[in-house]
C-alpha cells in the first residue's frame, strides 16, 4: 500500500511541478517547507504516514493551478475525501 501511496504523492508532484514549470525541489518547499521531501519519499527505504499523503494530497488540492487540468490520482481523493475544491 506504502508503495502505491508514494507513487500517486511523486506523480501529482511531478504534474504539478511541470504546471507550474518549476523544480521538484520548489514543490517540496511550499508543500513540506523541506525542498528534500519527494526526493526523500522517492526512495523505497524511507517511510511516511498516511497523515503526511492526506496531508500532501489536501495541499495539492488547495493550491492546484486553476489553468491545469488536476491528475487522475489527486480527482480520486477529492473524491474518496469529499474534500471541496474551491472553484
């Protein structure tokens, strides 16, 4: 399960850094304020909480470019979340 967590947290990452067209680093900074945190998740030996996804994930959310169309994986937890998106 970790493992498929890590995976829809480091694709939505990668979506919304090429969104916004700045570095992986950048967007670990405004969501983590830690520019190493996806690069961290990234490697199978380090562990994070379901807290932290939902946590990601919600600021994902929040902060997704109004212009971008969000990914499939980020639609699904708003959805299972019943997190309002604010239009």
């Amino acid at each position: 399960m970790e493992q498929e967590l890590r995976k829809i947290l480091l694709n939505t990452a990668a979506a919304y850094a090429a969104a916004e067209a700045c570095a992986l680093s950048t967007i670990s900074r405004r969501v983590k304020n830690d520019a190493a945190f996806f690069t961290r998740i990234s490697q199978t030996d380090k562990s994070f909480t379901a807290r932290t996804f939902d946590e990601v994930m919600h600021w994902f959310a929040e902060n997704w470019p109004k212009e971008a169309q969000r990914p499939l994986e980020l639609m699904k937890w708003i959805a299972d979340t019943g997190f309002s998106v604010k239009p």
